[in-house]
C-alpha cells in the first residue's frame, strides 16, 4: 500500500515541497462582519446568532466576527459624549451575563467555536474585550484590548495588561483586538 503525501510548497520564492500532512491542520473559519446597530444589544446578538448558524451550516469550525460587535461598538461615543456613561455600564456584559451564556449554548448546539467582540463588565470597569467559545460551550479564552490609548483614571475603557495564549481544541490559541500587535 502506497502513502499518499500531501506535498505543498512552502514558500512562494522557492520550490521546496513538503508533506504538510506531517505539520498543519487545515479548519476552515467564518469571518463574520456586519454593521452593528449602536446601542442595540439585543439585535446584534440576533444578528450574530444568524452568521454563526450560517457558518454551521457551512461547515466551518470556527466564526469570529470583530471589536465591539455585541453592543454596536459604542466606545468612541462614550468617550465623546460622557453623559451616556451609565447607558455603558448597563449595556455592557459580564463574563457570565445573560448573552455570553446564550452563545455558550449556541456554540455548543451548533457544534462550532465563536469568537467576539463586546464591551465586558467587571465590578466597575469596563474593557474593549474578546471570547473564545469552543463548540462545547466552554469558554477558552478572554482577552482585553491593550493599547485603548485612554487615561488611566477611566473605569469606562479599561485596558488590558497582558497578552496570553490559551487552549482550545484546537491547540493554543490567542486573541488581539485592532491595534494590539
């Protein structure tokens, strides 16, 4: 009986070929983008629900959609208009909150990791932040935007300290939001 080899060429600049059966795993992944309604949770989550049902039904492993995405990214509007600052607070979720445990499910019914963005709430701060969800339903991983550019003083936009990488079904992963490279 003959091995098949999945020979693939490594770099466009050369012609060495190798068997990437040996070290890559191929998934396929939905990006999921749409404009989100500012301010409208509720619909941004339904939205999302669709996109991530669609990428199911295709097949994919993975859906990532962007920053902000749950809430309609509204973290420039707080910075310009500080009269909406308890608008934030109440709009934003926490880890354990009512739409996080909706896409647990979620993911765990469709059978597919998600991963997104939304403004998360922690005692009284908030951060531009990221989840992980694995087709279990397990979060994996939680990630806070680092480089927010905001005072130190604001409990609003909190910024993140650290850049980790966590497991996953998939093997380790990690998260960055925008401008953290």
């Amino acid at each position: 009986m003959k091995i098949k080899k999945n020979l693939e060429k490594i770099s466009p600049f050369d012609n060495i070929k190798i068997d990437s059966s040996l070290m890559f795993h191929r998934h396929k992944v939905a990006a999921v983008n749409f404009v989100p309604d500012k301010w409208n949770k509720a619909k941004n989550a339904e939205k999302l629900e669709w996109f991530f049902s669609q990428a199911a039904k295709q097949k994919c492993e993975i859906a990532v959609a962007p920053e902000g995405i749950l809430e309609g990214y509204i973290f420039s509007d707080i910075i310009w208009h500080r009269e909406r600052m308890d608008a934030f607070f109440d709009i934003a979720e926490p880890i354990n909150g009512r739409y996080i445990k909706h896409f647990q499910n979620l993911a765990k019914k469709l059978k597919i990791a998600v991963c997104f963005g939304f403004a998360r709430r922690e005692n009284d701060q908030i951060f531009n932040s990221a989840v992980f969800i694995d087709f279990n339903g397990k979060i994996c991983g939680v990630y806070n935007k680092i480089s927010e550019g905001t005072h130190p003083s604001w409990k609003f936009l909190k910024q993140g300290n650290e850049i980790r990488a966590f497991d996953t079904s998939f093997g380790r992963c990690g998260l960055l939001i925008c401008s953290d490279r």
